[in-house]
C-alpha cells in the first residue's frame, strides 16, 4: 500500500489552519480529531505520534487520513479570532477541509473535545459525515467537569492578578492532569506521593514552555467552550459508534448511557475497562482499535 503525507496551511475566515493528510490519497477521508493539547502529529513513521496506537490497531492508514492543529490551540495554526465555541471550531474545519477538495467524510474520529467537534460537524450540512466515532465526549458537559475547568480558569486568574501568569497556567495543567488520569492507573504508576506530584508539575510545566500563549488559551477558550457545549443527540443522524472509559472523572458513564439511548443510529456502545481513566481513549487502543476497524469497515 501506498503512504504518503502531506502538511497544508488553509486559510480561512479565521486564520491558518495546519492541517496533516496521510496514508492512501485514493483512499476514502477520515478525519481524526484529538483532545484540546492534541495536534496534527497523531501518526509517524519513528512511532512517536501522540495517538500512534489509534492508526495501527485500527488500521487507519489504509484511509486518507486527515488530521490537524485547532485554532487557538497548541501547533502551528494561527488565527486572528480564536473560535469560541466547539461549533465554530467545526465551522472552521469544514471550511478548510472543503477548500482542499474534501466532499465527503467516510468517517469522522474524535477524542475528548474532538468528540465533541465531530459531533457538532455530525449536526451540520457543511460537509456530509457517514459515520461518527465518539471517544470519551458526550453531547453535554458533566457538572464535575465544568466545576474542574472553572477551577482551572480560577488558577490562571489569580496568578495573572499576582504577576505569576505562567504559574497559574501551569497550575490549570497540574489540575487537568489529575482529571484525566484514573485513580488506579495512578496508584500503580506512582508508588510514592512525591512521584505523583513530580510527574504532575512536570507534565504541566512541560505544555507551558512549549507555548505558554496556547495553554492559556486551552484553560480560557477551549474550556468554557465545553462547558457551554450541548447537542440534542436526536439531531446526529449519522451512524454512531460511542466509546467511554472506566473512572472517567471528566465524561461519566451515566451522560454516555444517556447518549447513546437518544442516538438515533448508535451501531455500538462500548465502556472499556481501563486503569487510565479519560486518557484510556490515548492509552488503550488496542482494546478499542479493532471495533472502529469493523465499524469503518461496515456497510
């Protein structure tokens, strides 16, 4: 099979966004779609991609496989305005993917805050979607989510009030970290308390020094956009593949089995039973990865 890969800088109303198509250019488009601090970089041949597991256990390289850096985020796309909710983000998208010759979606896959875009796209007539891939997002934001992110926001403000802006960043991240990773994951991990905590202002400090102008953004755009985020399920009336995760502190089991009863076309519901929490749509793959195999695969 022929692979090739391919970066484009898409204007649009917004801005420049970077954009990633790999795999078989024949082939039809899926699009991939990670979390908020998720980029383009999902797959590389030194398998150091940060969603490499999703492509080899599911296959996807046997598709044209697009791929990207939001606007507002962390990468390489620039904006004048960043999107302020999940649907502009998807607007954006649409645009940019139709400018480069994209009709049709085979598939769209969306982790976290991806999910959520690709279910905003999934409502919308901007680009026909034939199948949705929902993995740890849900069509409406849990309280203890919005009550995590407002603390985060609560950080930043506070340390910018002190003159210690990135402090407070980081502290968003060190919180964010402690959300996205499960209690028995971290418990088998980190044997000692002070492993934990270095791990978690390490990791946190690690996104700041990378670009410490999008990781704020993360924390004050990218979370009140899912926190405001909501889409009556009954209006994806695509075919629906929904994945969660065991100790999800962010997308709960209970808003999922809510979901996936409103669906209108849900061909699967899969709770997967991980140590890892929400970063088991990341971590555990190879759990998951052949039943999108099937799905993208099914007539």
């Amino acid at each position: 099979m022929s692979y090739s890969q391919f970066d484009h800088v898409i204007s649009v109303p917004q801005g420049q966004l970077m954009v990633r198509q790999q795999g078989s250019e024949s082939a039809s488009n899926v699009l991939v779609l990670g979390g908020i601090s998720g980029g383009r970089e999902i797959y590389n041949e030194a398998g150091k991609g940060w969603w490499q597991g999703l492509v080899r256990d599911a296959e996807l390289l046997r598709y044209n496989v697009w791929s990207l850096d939001y606007l507002g985020g962390i990468g390489s796309s620039t904006c004048q305005a960043t999107p302020t909710t999940v649907e502009l983000q998807a607007q954006a998208i649409q645009t940019a993917l139709t400018q480069v010759g994209v009709d049709r979606l085979h598939a769209v896959i969306g982790g976290s805050y991806g999910g959520c875009v690709g279910m905003a796209m999934a409502t919308a007539d901007a680009l026909p979607v034939e199948r949705l891939i929902v993995l740890g997002a849900a069509h409406r934001a849990s309280a203890q989510a919005v009550m995590l992110r407002s603390l985060q926001r609560d950080f930043v403000a506070l340390a910018e009030e002190l003159g210690e802006a990135e402090r407070g960043i980081a502290l968003a991240r060190a919180l964010a970290m402690v959300s996205y990773r499960g209690t028995t994951g971290l418990d088998a991990r980190f044997p000692t308390t002070s492993a934990a905590i270095d791990f978690m202002h390490q990791r946190a400090l690690r996104l700041v020094q990378q670009d410490p102008v999008g990781a704020r953004q993360l924390f004050t755009v990218f979370g009140p956009a899912l926190d405001a985020f909501r889409v009556a399920p009954q209006q994806i009336n695509v075919a629906t593949l929904l994945i969660g995760f065991k100790d999800d502190l962010l997308v709960p089991k209970h808003v999922l089995t809510e979901l996936a009863a409103l669906l209108p076309d849900c061909r699967g519901y899969e709770h997967v039973d991980t140590a890892h929490g929400h970063d088991g749509f990341i971590l555990n793959t190879a759990v998951f990865g052949p039943t999108i195999k099937d799905f993208l695969e099914d007539l």
